[in-house]
C-alpha cells in the first residue's frame, strides 16, 4: 500500500506520509519496507522519483523544470544534479540523446 500511495503522490510523499497513508508507525514501515525491498522508504522514494523523472524526459514535452516539480524537486538545479549522478548527463542532454536515438531507431 505504502508503494502504491508513492504513485499516486510522488511530488509531496515523505516517510512521515508513508507511514500515516498506511496506518504504521514510521520506524515499523521502515523495518518492513527494507525486509520487503532491500531499500529504505527514503532510499526507495528518490530512487522512484528519479525513475519517474526519466520516464517522463523520455515520454513527454514537459520542460525539465515541469518534470523536476512533478517528481517532488523542490527545485530544477538540484533535480538535474541528482539526474546527472544517476544518469552519468544532464536531463536536457539526456532528452537530446533518447530523441537522437528515436529518429535513427526509425530509419
């Protein structure tokens, strides 16, 4: 329930929100959210939320800073700091290279 309340509310969940969305104490939904991902909350919440942000660099015309807002970035120059630590470039080289890679998978 906990991963399905983060879909529906990535750009504001929190591990307090988690927690409270599921009814759990926030160190109980901690311990099992690690025993049943590997990951913690908080591990597991930006590790979404940059996901989501590929997807929809990848998907969609939104501008980097509509995707960095819709993702939970508190601000643009951070969201693309975290995407270039991820992702080994910028999300605006990375659009670049995914739309290259489009128009030549066309030919």
């Amino acid at each position: 329930r906990a991963i399905a309340y983060l879909a529906q509310h990535v750009a504001e969940a929190s591990v307090d929100q988690l927690a409270q969305a599921v009814n759990l104490d926030r160190s109980y939904l901690s311990m099992l959210f690690k025993q049943v991902t590997d990951l913690t909350p908080g591990q597991y919440i930006r590790n979404f939320r940059i996901t989501k942000a590929r997807h929809l660099i990848e998907s969609s015309p939104l501008t980097v800073e509509e995707v960095a807002e819709q993702c939970g970035y508190g601000h643009a120059n951070s969201f693309a700091r975290r995407f270039k630590q991820t992702y080994g470039m910028t999300p605006r080289d990375y659009r670049q290279q995914t739309l290259a890679q489009n128009r030549q998978a066309r030919k």
